[in-house]
C-alpha cells in the first residue's frame, strides 16, 4: 500500500529564459515562438541542492509523477512524488512504511493507469485506481531505468542490455551494450545514453549520435518522436530507420532544466529547481534582444 501525505502548495519561482522583444517569458523553439508559464511548485521534502530527474504524467488523471533526491537524512536516496495538475493541493509521495525502496525511475501504462517503479529491489507496481503498491519483477535486482511501452523494459544497475519483460519470459536486446537511460522512439529504435555518449539502436545495430556523455535524460513527445536535454537546452534526436542518418540538434536555449516530458496537449513541461513550467505556442514574435 502506498502512504500518501497531502501537502500545500505556496510560493512561487522564477527561471531565466531568453527573453523577447514582445514577450518577457517567451523561448523560441525551432524558428516558432512559446511562451513559459509558471504552473506550480513541487512540494516534497527536498534536500537542500533540489534534484529532480523524471517527470511523467499519468493522462487519464493529469497526475504528474516526479522522481526527486530526498532530504539527505532521509534512509533512501531516490523517491517518487505525485501532484494532480488540475486539483495541485491532491499531492503526495509515495512511500513504504519500515520498508528502504529507493525508487529513482518509473514509467506509466497509460491504459490500464498502472506506474512501474524502479529501486534497488526490484520492479513494483503501483495500482493508481486501488492505490495498491505491489512487487512485480526482478526482487532483488536494483534497477536504473524502466520503460513502457506494450511491455516493461528496464535496465538493471551497472548491467548491459535492456531487459524485456513479457509476461512469465524475459528477453535481452542491445546485448553486451552498456545502457544508462533509454526511451524507445514511435519506429521501436531505442534511443540511450551511457557514458560515452548518445546513442540509437535496433536489434544488434547501435549508432552514436553524439559523443556528450551528460545529456540529463530522454523523454518522448505523443507523436513518438524523442526529445534530449542538457544544461544549455533542449535537443531533438532525429531518428532514421537507416540509423547513420540519425542525428541530435539543439532546438531550444534553455538552461536549467531538471526533467522534461509533455502534457495531454502535448506541451512541453519542465522543472526548473522545484517549479514546473509549461511551453505553450504563441504568436509573439521572438526576435530576442
């Protein structure tokens, strides 16, 4: 079962962004001009140097799903929080009483409202309709990156390949292939990062994209399409079948992204520290100063 405290939402947060002449709060993202509201502030028992790697949302609820680095007095270095978007004061974090779950990934099955976590135990799996917390695969095995899409896929710590779980059976792709973070583009090419770069793969093919080893993470957009971002921005992986063509090219000037992924309207939402923002399209004009 999962224990969920209900929080309050107070202050709010500023984020430095290229500026227009017209709009004080706009970015302009591939020639087209959006501007950056202010939603909310995450409110969870943070340490001090907020860290916030995943966001994700469960759409049939407009619930946003956080994995962010606790107060460091706190048993677990990794832990997940909630927010419902449309009701914000309906927030909490997911915890197991007398139990150390250091869950630091996750990702959602959108049709049947279930959330795969990932800690140094295994895979659980949360029941948002019964709000039942339950294992699901792997006890015993830390995992480092899950993702959903038909089936789980995850990544077991400092272990090569990804895992495919379907039902009872197991598969290894990309075998022998260090993978960090990985997501899996609208063609079924994984897109991953480990460290020595950024890299899209299929079957036992994998091409590197870009030898920057700190890209912050992946997320993907409703079209399927895969978005990177770093300390200066936002990047688009361009994902060809005949993987050499692939590439990753900066779309937007944005710095201090903590995670990324995007809204039932397919928005782009960001963290900055512990706000979260939202990009959405204007017809501002976004010639900068």
């Amino acid at each position: 079962m999962i224990l969920i405290t209900i929080l309050l939402i107070s202050s709010v947060s500023s984020i430095d962004v290229e500026v227009s002449v017209q709009c004080t709060t706009c970015v302009l993202v591939n020639k087209t001009c959006y501007n950056a509201t202010y939603l909310l502030d995450l409110d969870a028992p943070f340490r001090n140097n907020i860290v916030i790697t995943k966001i994700g949302i469960l759409r049939s609820e407009n619930v946003l799903f956080y994995s962010f680095e606790p107060r460091i007095e706190d048993l677990e270095y990794y832990k997940i929080g909630f927010v419902n978007l449309d009701a914000p004061e309906k927030t909490g974090v997911i915890n197991s009483p007398n139990y150390v779950m250091n869950f630091g990934s996750f990702d959602i099955d959108q049709d049947r409202s279930l959330v795969y976590l990932g800690g140094n135990d295994g895979i659980f799996v949360l029941d948002t309709g019964s709000s039942q917390l339950l294992p699901y695969s792997s006890r015993g095995d830390p995992i480092e990156s899950i993702f959903y899409k038909n089936n789980v896929y995850f990544v077991r710590y400092n272990d090569r390949g990804i895992v495919v779980k379907k039902g009872d059976y197991f598969k290894t792709i990309l075998e022998y292939v260090p993978v960090n973070k990985f997501v899996i583009h609208k063609t079924d090419i994984i897109v991953f990062m480990n460290s020595f770069g950024l890299f899209v793969g299929r079957d036992k093919t994998v091409y590197r994209v870009s030898k920057n080893p700190f890209f912050r993470g992946l997320t993907v957009d409703l079209d399927g399409e895969v978005y990177a971002w770093w300390i200066d921005g936002i990047y688009k992986v361009i994902v060809k079948w005949n993987l050499v063509d692939s590439k990753v090219v900066k779309i937007a000037h944005l710095p201090s992204i903590g995670a990324m992924a995007f809204d039932n309207k397919n928005n782009l939402l960001f963290t900055s520290n512990k706000a979260l923002y939202r990009l959405v399209e204007t017809t501002y004009n976004c010639t900068l100063n």
